[in-house]
C-alpha cells in the first residue's frame, strides 16, 4: 500500500507547548479526529481519542496540554500523557498508549502521512 503525503497546517502554526492542529484522517475505514502538536521542538500527531474510553482529548478546540505545558492531559478522565510517545503515565489508562500518526515537518509545511 503507497504512502501519501498530506499537509495539514504551515510550521508556523504549532508553537511549542501550545495550542494543536486539528484534522481528520482514515483509521480502521472511517474518518476520525487527530491532532498535531509541537513539543521540545517535533511534532507528533496522534488520534484524538481517549486510550481509556474512546472519547475526544481536549478540554476546548485544539487544547491538550496540561497547566505546566509538559503533558498531554485527557479533559474528561484527566489521564496524562508523555506527548514524545503517547504512553499514558498517569491516570485510568496508565500503561496504554495514544495510537501515533506519521507526520514530518518539510518545506514549511506539517504533513500527515498517510495510507491510501
């Protein structure tokens, strides 16, 4: 199966520890929430859902980091999450894990990679 780049906001637009990037994407044959965000200078993206109960992450639009700015935070069940891999390392998920989506910072641009 090819890979297929798609740009989902300009560099500019993910300032560390701030405010994410919405979009959608194909996962398991339907379109889902994900977000993009930008910490100790990369960019990770991940689906916006809950690895505890399958519900959206962010307290308001585009919000998912903590009060401190270290961690992603679940508005609903308060799970943290280390936002380099995902992991939850604190709350009623503790041990599961964000699922990850391929992203790269070029020309620019923030791009998803995507499966077609």
């Amino acid at each position: 199966m090819a890979a297929r780049k798609r740009l989902i906001c300009a560099a500019t637009e993910l300032a560390e520890g701030g405010k994410a990037v919405l979009f959608k994407t194909a996962h398991e044959n339907r379109m889902v929430p994900g977000f993009a965000v930008r910490h100790r200078g990369a960019v990770r993206a991940y689906l916006n859902r809950c690895a505890h109960v399958a519900m959206e992450l962010d307290w308001r639009p585009g919000e998912f980091f903590d009060q401190s700015g270290l961690y992603l935070i679940c508005a609903t069940h308060g799970a943290l999450y280390a936002p380099e891999s995902g992991a939850c390392i604190d709350g009623p998920c503790r041990g599961g894990a964000l699922v990850r989506l391929a992203v790269e910072e070029s020309d620019g641009g923030i791009f998803l990679i995507e499966d077609q």
